[in-house]
C-alpha cells in the first residue's frame, strides 16, 4: 500500500506543484471560514443523493449561527467518477488547500489508500459509504466511518440464513476490497451457526453482461439455492435481470440483497413497477433509521426540493446513504464547534517526512499537515448528538451505536417490510426502540415467530428447501461396505447390491419428493469385514457422498459424519451356551430368592404378633396357657397365607392390620402361582454365564465382532481388559469359540449387536441371550456434515416406520424361525424382594401404627382408674401397667366398681358405729 501511495505522489506533481515555503499556515481563534472537501462518484445512485444532500447540510450549518457560532463552512466537492485513481489525485489537491477535513470517500477500494494520506498528514475523513469491515480505526484511525459497518450488515444475512434453517449458501459479490472483506467476514459469522458459503462467484468490479451469464450458469449447477448478492448499485439489476433470462428466479431459489438493492428503490421507488418479474420475491436489508420529526421534516423539504429534479427520466428520491452523508456533515460541524470551543486553531505545516524526500520536481511540500487534526478528531469521536439517521455517537469500536436493519420483501409491485434486526436482539417484528409483538407460528419449529411471511420467488409463501442435487450429471456416490458375513444386512454380487439395509435406503429414497441420483459403491476385498471406521472416513475425504449399511451410531462417529434417524435398534447384547434345566422335588421353591423367602416368613410371624398383642385383651381366642398362645400366633400367622384363619379379630386395629396384610399376601400369592407355573410348565434353559454383570467380574476370555466398536466399549467404559478379549470375523467362528469354551481355548460368550445375535441364534439353538441388552443404539444412515440430505432421509425413515413398511422389510430379511418350534427359553429370573419392598413397607407401617396408637389408648385407660397410684416408683408402675394390660377387658372394667363397693359398705358401717357410740355415752 505504501508503495501504491508512493506512485501516486509521483503521478500526482509530476509536472509539478507551487510551492508553499517551509513556513507554516496558521489561523489564529474562531476563522471566519474553515474548508472541507468531498470525494464521491456524482452520478452513482449513492452519489448523486450525498451531492445533494451534503449541499443542504452545509446550507443548514451556514444558515444557523448556533452551530458554529458564524463561522462558515466552504466546501469543494471532486467527482471521482467512479476511478479509485481519481479519489488518490483529489484527496492530495485537498491536502495542500488547507482542508481540515474531507466527507467522503464513498468506495471502500479509494478509503484504503486514501486512509494512508490522512493519517500521515492528520486530515480527518468522515466516509459515509464505506462499509468495508476491514477499515477498522485501529489500521486508520482517521477514518471516521459515519455509516454502518458491512459487518453488521453480515451478521444479519447470516442470522437470515440460520432463522430459515438452510446450511449451504452461494455468495455473489464483486471482487475487491468492498466484496472481499463482506464476505469473509459472512463467511465468519456462518461458521458461527455451522452455517457456510458452499460456493463463492467473485465478479469483475465492472462486469460485462457475458461475464455476468457465465457466472450464473455455473451458480445454476450448484447444490445450493440461496444466493447472497453483495454487489455495486451501478449493474446490481443486470444480475438479477440475467438470473430471470436463465430461470433462476423461479421457485427454490432465494435471493437475498444486501443493501444496495434497497438503496436503488429508495432512489428510484417505481423500480418495483418498470421490474416486476426480475425482483419478486428478493429479500434486501435496508440500515435502519427511526423515524423522528426531523426526519419527516427532511424529507418533506427534500420533496420539495427534488418534484422537478429527473435523473434518467425518473424520480430522485431520498436513500439511507443521503441521510448519513448529510449526518456527516452536521456531525463534522458540531465536531469543529467543539474544537473551537476548547482553544484549538487551525494551522498546518509541511510534513518533515516529505521535506526529506524534496528536491527534483515533486515539490512535495505542497501538501500540508493539519496540526490540530488529532484534536478534531478527536473531538469527531466525542460527538454526542441526534441527527436524521438518529442518535449519532460512536462505541469505543469506533462504530455507530445501535445498529440496525429492516428485513425487506419485494412483492408484486412494491416492498413489504417483513421485520427488523438489531444487533443487540436479533430479529424483531417491530422497529427496535418500540414495544415488541409476538406473532404465534403456525406449525413452525421456532414456537415464536419473529419475522412475517415471506413471498419467496416463484410467488410461493413455502419456505424453499435450499438447495438441489447438482445438475452436473454427477451422481452421488454411495459407500457400501463389502461384508464376509451377515449378508442378510448387506449382500454384493457383482453389481447388484442386496439385503435389509439397502432396502431401506431404497424405500427412504422413494419417500423424498425429489429424485436422487446415485449409485452403490463396494468398500472392501471381499474376504474380511471392513472397518467402519475407514468407511466413514472416505466421506470426510470426498469420496463418498453416502454409506450405506450396518453402521452404528456412536459419540465418536458423530464427531466425523451426520446420521439419519435410527432405522434399527441394535444395542449390545451377551450371547453364551445354554443347558436344560431338568425339573426337581424341590422346584416349588425356585419362584422366590432365599431373600424373598425369609422376608416374607418373618412379615408372617410379625403380623400374627400384632395381631395377638391387638386381640388378646378383648378376643378369647387369642388368650390361654403360653404354650396355646404361641402355637395361636404360628397358625393365625401362615392360616392367613390360604385366608382360612378361624379366629376371628374383634378390634379396628386389628381388623386393619388384617386387610393390610391380607393384600399383600395376594399380591404374592398370584406371583408366586404365576411363577412356579411358568417353570413348572415351560422347558427352562440355563447358562452360568448371567449376564455382562458376571461376565465382567469374572476372568473368561469373550469373544466380539473384530472392527467392531464393542472393543473399546469393553474396555473404556466397562474396564475389562483387552487381554480377554478374542476378536472373531464370522458366525461359524462364534459357534466354534462358543462349543470349544474356555477350557479349550474357545470364549465364555460372545458381545455383540442384538441385530446380528438374533440372526446368529435363528439357526444355533444351543445359544441364548442371556441378561438385558446393556446399550440402546442403532443404525443410521451416514452422510457429510450438515448435509441437508440427511435431514429429508431422517424424515423419509419415519414415515417408513409410521407406515408399517419398516417392519415389513425387517420380516422379509430377518425373521427366520428354526428354532422357535422348541418353544425355549432362558430360565424365569426369581422374584426377589426388590419386587415387592413396597408392599412390605405398607404392612410394616399398618403394624407400627396400630400398635402406638393401640399403646396410646392402653396407657390412657390405665391413668384413668380410679386406684392409679402416681406416687409409686417408675418399676411398680410399669409392672402395674403391664398387668393392667395383660389382663381382659372386663377384668379392668370390674375392678374398680368391687372397689368402690367396698369403698361405700365401709363408710355405711363406719357411720353405723358412730351412731352407737354416740347412743351409749347418752
């Protein structure tokens, strides 16, 4: 860059330059007059509404001594004519003019190098059009940006993309720094929502129309159908007029413009109208402005200003771009005010870094430095004001706070605004500052709606799925793996390609409501199994599009490839020899565990007790010698198991101890029938191996599918050690190491898929599963990442599987029936305790209540007889309170009236003796 600036300078005083002296130009407190320049393109569609409206802004600024307290502001304003080269020339004619700052330029191209030149010579420049994200004023700290930067304008295209869920996107942009630097930085932010720009088409910055066709026609090839269009205002339309002459505005394309295209309908509204059929259904952003009394003010006046001004024979209207450079002007005054205001003067000097390089006939201390231009600027970036694009101040960034976009619809003859983004929420209905609506979905994923409805091309409101095969004549390339064993799943003869797993595949296919073409490629010698794990690598490398098979989904495989929706469930299951169980005179008590058994024994004697102690004071069947008691609580206890207990419980305790219990046993009644009928009726098949549990604590060697990701399971998650693992290749070498067992270097059991065990055991009937299947996997179909492909088959496979038709293709291959005439089964795992704790826990807290409060109700009689001793040590009155309940209801109950009988006849005998006594001494 410093050579091109070094280029120009040469170029530029060739012929030479009046000399201004070594001395300095200084003027002293507020000037009557400061001048500023303009750099710009006057016939652009940008350009000639900044001409106009920086006209007015220095009209405004002169006509209102307020702002700069009378000083005016002159200005010189230079067409560029579009020519970078140009820009260079008049931003060095306005550094030796005295110029202490320059609005503009307006292409991101001619801001670069001019950046260098007002940095070394400190001339602020205000770019209200240079939206490069790359001019950041870390690089340029003179150059002021006054409108918004494209990396916002990125980040909402690429939130657009995200909101709609499509993955792939083509970006059509003009090749230079403008189009470059936005679209990489569209690139970073997709990445961000893995999201990508699939296809790039760089265009000449002055594109021939045979240019323009040719780059569409290869975008038309493509897989994806968004296309991000970042170009000049200047030929913007011929591109969309071409893509109509080639079908791309059709239905399943979306185009989405960024806003150049809503900058040339605010220039010329009856675009719309003159364009119908090259525009419709085109998204555009458009930076957003609030609307405020100074606004509507403006552009009222503007109204009136332009009614009879014609541009090309149509109407001149206002653009967002003609906001912001008459901004740039009222900011750059208020800004000058400020510096002003605080002492500053204007004065420039030669540059002694050009001095050193004088001689010849450059006469470069021509140009002249701006001495108080870091204090002008400095004072720009301080500016805190309201302008007619709205508040007017700059983050610690350097940027324009709060910006913003409206998301625009362009349908039938006009523009319909859909929402709003901001870079602070994201998408909205309403303008940022305002209240925000809800908008209910109608069906959608989002729940909540934050943009209208959409008229995409082809006037459709269906959202447009993205993207389409290529029309390239290139098929996908379907990756099947060429197995040794288990071809029921996957089968290869020679072209033809068989089995459950390309049968779905099929049936998915014929699902889509597209055509896909494709073809089977064989992965693998022949002679032994391939890795999946390879497999799946050829699609990260590009060599296949697609595999097909018998491949599990696991954690580490996702991190490689994208899988469709399960279309089989197929965790990992223990399969081991098994044996006859012959039936024994002791087979009435295999339906309980030894656990079961003394529990329910012990609840049989704890109930009977309860109920003794419940019954025994008021129920003669419950009382006598202790050897009749004990031998009452045996009977009453285990009658109670066939409900034919004869004595009969009289206390509401007791009774409801009784219906407790007598539920419980029930419940375990009805297993343990249904239990010892199942053994005793079923032939039982037994293992010593009971599962992975036992097989993992033991030491026998195990056998499993070699490639196969059980491997690692077995040893990462279940710590077994890879020495007891025997990897095997075929079924026939599962049945050897199974028959030969581990005394004869055979395997204890083998590990392996449900999927494959149960078409293993189909024909081997001197196998079993044995214990539960120990993971919940399954197959799925494997494609690249985020391949929208992959999307459509994971729906394609569930209305296979709504439809009844998975199943069916699941009956045809794998339901083989050899060995279910036998009718075995693994033997009925007992009913342990673990199984009925619950109703154990009832019946005890039933016991336990009855008893407190049967306690309660006892110690409350006792202290309400009327020989209560409470002045008697603790001892006795425990005794006496254990007698009291020991003895019967009507005992307790008589006592105390003999008492107070007795109690009465004495006091009648005491008094007949005082009555004598009393006669004699008379």
């Amino acid at each position: 860059m410093n050579k091109a600036l070094l280029v120009m300078l040469f170029m530029v005083f060739y012929n030479g330059a009046s000399s201004n002296g070594l001395g300095a130009n200084v003027t002293t407190a507020r000037p009557e007059v400061v001048n500023i320049g303009a750099i710009f393109t006057f016939d652009s569609v940008i350009g000639k509404i900044a001409k106009v409206a920086i006209a007015l802004a220095v009209e405004d600024v002169n006509s209102d001594p307020e702002i700069l307290n009378g000083t005016k502001l002159t200005l010189k304003m230079q067409n560029t004519k579009s020519s970078d080269f140009l820009g260079i020339i008049e931003a060095l004619q306005f550094m030796e003019n005295d110029t202490v700052a320059i609005i503009g330029p307006q292409f991101s191209a001619t801001a670069h190098v001019i950046s260098h030149i007002a940095d070394e010579l400190k001339v602020p420049l205000l770019s209200f059009a240079a939206t490069d994200p790359t001019l950041s004023p870390t690089q340029f700290p003179f150059l002021v940006r006054t409108t918004r930067s494209d990396l916002f304008q990125m980040t909402a295209v690429a939130d657009l993309v995200f909101y709609y869920e499509w993955r792939d996107v083509i970006a059509i942009y003009v090749n230079d720094d403008f189009g470059r630097n936005a679209i990489a930085a569209l690139g970073d932010k997709l990445a961000e929502k893995r999201c990508k720009i699939s296809y790039k088409v760089p265009l000449n910055p002055k594109a021939t129309k045979d240019e323009i066709t040719n780059a569409l026609i290869s975008v038309s090839s493509m897989e994806s159908r968004i296309l991000i269009l970042h170009i000049y205002t200047s030929w913007g339309l011929q591109v969309l007029t071409e893509a109509r002459n080639l079908m791309m505005m059709a239905s399943g394309y979306v185009w989405i413009a960024t806003d150049w295209f809503s900058t040339i309908i605010d220039t010329d509204p009856s675009l719309p109208f003159v364009s119908t059929d090259d525009i419709q259904g085109v998204l555009t952003l458009k930076m957003y402005t609030p609307e405020s009394e100074l606004k509507k003010k403006f552009k009222s006046r503007w109204s009136n200003l332009t009614s009879s001004r014609r541009v090309n024979g149509s109407s001149f209207g206002l653009n967002t771009y003609g906001l912001y450079a008459y901004d740039s002007v009222r900011h750059l005054a208020v800004a000058l005010d400020s510096f002003f205001a605080r002492g500053e003067n204007i004065s420039f000097s030669n540059d002694s870094n050009l001095n050193e390089l004088g001689g010849g006939k450059l006469n470069l201390d021509a140009l002249n430095m701006f001495n108080g231009g870091s204090q002008l600027l400095q004072s720009i970036l301080e500016v805190n004001t309201t302008g007619l694009t709205g508040p007017v101040k700059f983050n610690p960034d350097g940027n324009l706070i709060n910006p913003a976009f409206e998301v625009i619809n362009v349908i039938g003859t006009g523009t319909r605004t859909i929402g709003y983004w901001s870079n602070s929420s994201g998408f909205l209905l309403d303008p940022p500052e305002k209240p925000q609506r809800k908008l209910q979905s109608n069906g959608s994923s989002t729940g909540t709606e934050r943009l209208y409805s959409v008229i995409w091309p082809g006037q459709t409101t269906q959202k447009p799925r993205g993207w389409v095969f290529p029309d390239n004549g290139r098929k996908l390339r379907i990756g099947v793996p060429n197995r040794v064993s288990y071809r029921e799943f996957v089968g290869i003869k020679g072209t033809e390609f068989t089995g459950y797993c390309i049968e779905v595949f099929q049936a998915a296919l014929n699902e889509l409501p597209y055509g896909v073409p494709y073809k089977f490629v064989p992965f693998g010698d022949g002679k032994k199994n391939p890795e999946n794990h390879e497999l799946l690598h050829m699609i990260q490398i590009g060599e296949f599009d697609s595999v097909v098979g018998d491949i599990t989904i696991t954690t580490g495989r996702t991190k490689m490839v994208d899988f469709t929706q399960p279309y089989i469930e197929s965790g990992l299951v223990v399969v081991a020899p098994i044996r006859k169980l012959n039936s024994s005179a002791w087979a009435f008590l295999r339906p309980f565990t030894p656990m079961m058994w003394g529990v329910t024994g012990i609840f049989f004697l704890v109930v009977g007790t309860v109920v003794w102690i419940l019954e025994r004071r008021t129920n003669e069947d419950f009382r006598g010698p202790p050897r009749k008691q004990f031998v009452t609580i045996i009977w009453f206890s285990f009658s109670t198991l066939f409900f034919s207990q004869k004595e009969k419980t009289g206390s509401t305790l007791g009774r409801f101890v009784l219906i407790i219990w007598l539920f419980v046993v029930l419940i375990l009644n009805s297993s343990y029938i249904a239990s010892l009928t199942s053994i005793l009726t079923v032939e039982q098949l037994s293992s010593p191996v009971k599962g992975i549990e036992s097989l993992a604590t033991g030491g026998d060697p195990i056998g499993f599918l070699k490639g196969s990701f059980a491997e690692n399971y077995l040893t990462d998650e279940l710590n077994i050690h890879r020495s007891r693992l025997v990897p095997l290749n075929s079924p026939e070498e599962y049945e050897k190491a199974l028959q030969d067992g581990p005394s004869a270097g055979g395997v204890a059991a083998v590990i392996d898929e449900r999927a494959y065990m149960e078409l293993f055991l189909s024909s081997r009937c001197g196998y079993s599963i044995v214990g539960q299947e120990f993971t919940k996997m399954g197959w799925g179909f494997a494609f690249p990442r985020d391949s929208p492909l992959a999307i459509d088959m994971s729906t394609a496979v569930l209305k296979l599987s709504e439809k009844g038709d998975l199943q069916k293709i699941h009956d045809k291959w794998l339901m083989k029936s050899a060995c279910s005439a036998e009718g075995a089964k693994q033997a009925v795992d007992r009913l342990q305790i673990k199984s009925f704790w619950g109703l154990f826990l009832l019946s005890g807290i039933a016991c336990f209540l009855a008893l407190v409060l049967h306690v309660i109700r006892m110690m409350h009689k006792y202290y309400k007889r009327p020989d209560s001793d409470c002045e008697s040590s603790q001892s006795r009155r425990l005794q006496s309170f254990v007698s009291f309940v020991n003895k019967r209801e009507q005992e307790a109950k008589s006592r105390p009236k003999r008492m107070r009988t007795e109690k009465a006849s004495s006091k009648i005998v005491h008094e007949d003796s005082s009555i004598n006594g009393l006669d004699e001494s008379v």
